[in-house]
C-alpha cells in the first residue's frame, strides 16, 4: 500500500498536485489546475496508464528496431513520463524535454527523479522558439504533447510550425502529436490538412467512438516522409485496454475534407474540452 501523501505546489501554469496511486508504489498522477497532465511509476517505467501515452509508445516502438538507442526532442514535458519509457526500452537514446513550466520542471525533479544513467535534458522554453533553434536533421523521432491547461497552444498548430518540426528531423524522422477534439473535427481536420501539406505519409490513432463523434477525446496524428508500419500501429493499438484504430489513406483524406493548413496568423487552440472530460478531483 503506497503511504505517500500528496504534494500540491503553485506553478507557472496555475496549481500542480502529485496524487500518489494507493494501488502502486512510487506511482504518482500528475494534475496541473485538476486536469490530469501525468502518470509516471518510477519502479516501471513502461507502465502507461493513460491511453494517449500508450498509443504514443507505439510509434517509438515502430520508429526503429527494438533497444534500438534514438534521438527524441520532446515538447511538453509534464512528469516525462514518455522520457523514461524510452530510457527504459531503447538505453543510450539522446533525449530533450522543451517544458515552459519551469515551476512544473522543477517539482517533477525534485519529487519524480529521472533514473540513473537517463540521457535527458530539460529546456525551460516556449516549445516553437526552441524548435525553430534547433539544429537541423538533430531528431529520429519529435513528440508533441503541449497543452496550455487543457488546450494545444495556437502556435503549435500552423504550417509555419510543422515546417519547423520537418526541419529538426532527420530525412526518416518521425513525428507525432497528442491533440485533442470532438465532432464536427474542425480542429483535428484542420492539423492533419496542415501536416498533410509538409509530410507524404500521414497516419492518425484514435478510439473508434471518438472518431464517429461520440465523445471527445485523445487523437495521436503521426507524419514522416519514411513509410509508416501502419500495420504494426494497428495491431498494438488494437490490442490495448481501450483499443484504438489506425486511420491512413483514403480514410484520412475522406476525415480531411476541404480543410486547409493553417497559416499562423489564422491559428486557433484546440477547442475546450467539455466540462469533465479529462479532469480530476
């Protein structure tokens, strides 16, 4: 039984909480101002609890051959829950957390400490100017996971910004985003013409219901210029708790519709989740 007691901190972002999970020890969920941001387990890392982490496991599982050591830039840092995962299944990765929350940054250190030996580093930064600093071709894989309370920030959507993205990764590089929508998918539609514009192969993952509108939910939009093992995505997301489908092709171009990239000075948030849809108490 985890005899942990919580630890609430003012941050940056407004008010961070580490809940710690009775049913695990050293497991803690992070929330920032009540909605749910991470879950790390720090004696198994590979442990996702959230679903949109596992279905962003599977593409660094496919990105290369199993233990296969990566370089990954991360932006959005929360608990660095994906950061450890890849510590743990592909030793010797080269890693980079983009966190502009240097008050969050701070706390998951202090009480969350990364393992021994794990090759990360954490830049307290906005997540596109590090971006459009970076070296080019300096990625294998770049994850987004930026949400200002429970929204994508308007500047991480644009094409201007996926051009970025394209740049820092390698000519095989592959690049995947944690958004979130629901129905009609205006916004969802919208990245995917706007990454459609920049990447040849697309692919997209999210929970069947929330892809026939029933709900609003986590959606992971995947780009490369390299083919995609959409196959192999398929079938680990299948396979999941709450199984997901892989949408690509035709299918995709269907979702798209006649949505156009977005030019930054059109960028828009994700829209706001409805009440209760991903917080905690």
């Amino acid at each position: 039984m985890n005899e942990q007691i919580p630890v609430l901190r003012d941050v940056d972002g407004g008010t961070a909480k580490l809940m710690p999970d009775v049913d695990r020890d050293r497991a803690w969920l992070l929330t920032v101002n009540g909605a749910p941001q991470s879950y790390v387990d720090l004696d198994e890392p590979t442990h996702l609890e959230f679903e949109y982490a596992r279905r962003l496991a599977h593409v660094l599982d496919s990105a290369a051959a199993d233990g296969e050591p990566l370089g990954v830039l991360h932006l959005g840092g929360g608990a660095l829950t994906l950061p450890r995962y890849i510590a743990a299944t592909r030793p010797g990765s080269r890693q980079d957390v983009v966190e502009a929350d240097r008050g969050l940054s701070a706390l998951v250190a202090e009480h969350l400490p990364l393992p021994a030996g794990a090759d990360v580093t954490v830049h307290g930064a906005d997540a596109r100017a590090w971006l459009e600093a970076a070296p080019t071709d300096s990625a294998d894989v770049l994850i987004a996971d930026v949400f200002g309370g429970s929204r994508v920030p308007a500047h991480l959507t644009s094409l201007t910004y996926a051009r970025a993205a394209e740049r820092v990764l390698r000519p095989d590089g592959v690049y995947a985003a944690n958004l979130a929508d629901g129905a009609p998918f205006a916004f969802l539609r919208s990245q995917l013409a706007t990454f459609a514009a920049v990447f040849p192969e697309l692919a997209l993952i999210a929970e069947p219901a929330m892809l026939r509108g029933r709900r609003f939910g986590n959606a992971i939009l995947v780009a490369s210029h390299a083919p995609l093992d959409t196959a192999l995505l398929a079938r680990r997301s299948a396979a999941d708790a709450f199984p997901a489908r892989v949408e690509h092709g035709t299918a995709l171009t269907r979702l798209i519709g006649d949505a156009k990239p977005v030019r930054d000075e059109d960028a828009v948030p994700s829209p706001e989740p409805p009440d209760g849809a991903f917080s905690v108490g």
